[in-house]
C-alpha cells in the first residue's frame, strides 16, 4: 500500500500487516474522536452523517473518524 509506505519512511521499524489497523488507529490518525463498525452498512450511515470511514486492507473492522465542523 502506498500510504503505508509513506508512513513506514518516517518510523525506525517496518509496519507489521497483521498490525496495520491497530497503528493507524492508534497512531497515523490524528482525529480525536474514532469509532469502530463492524459491517460497511453501518459505515456508510455514518458517512452520510459526516463522518469518514478509513478501510485498512485486510482488516476486517473500519475506522469511522470525525470530520465533523
């Protein structure tokens, strides 16, 4: 993944794929406020009330972030 490999140049250890979701939630994203769906239906509500969902390939969870102004 491209943004991975991006993130991977600024840290001293390469990023584990069984581990990715759990980095990016705990520490590529800078937003306050995480949740978590289990299904893509419950994303996408989410979405259409304003919130971003952050797919991480090969997790089965998604990050739903506030982007809310």
């Amino acid at each position: 993944m491209y943004e991975i490999t991006l993130l991977e140049k600024t840290m001293d250890e390469a990023i584990d794929k069984n581990n990715a979701y759990e980095f990016v939630k705990e520490s590529a994203v800078t937003i306050g406020e995480i949740k978590e769906a289990a299904t893509l239906d419950r994303s996408m509500l989410l979405v259409m009330s304003g919130e971003v969902a952050l797919i991480v390939e090969g997790s089965n969870k998604i990050l739903v972030l506030n982007a809310r102004g």
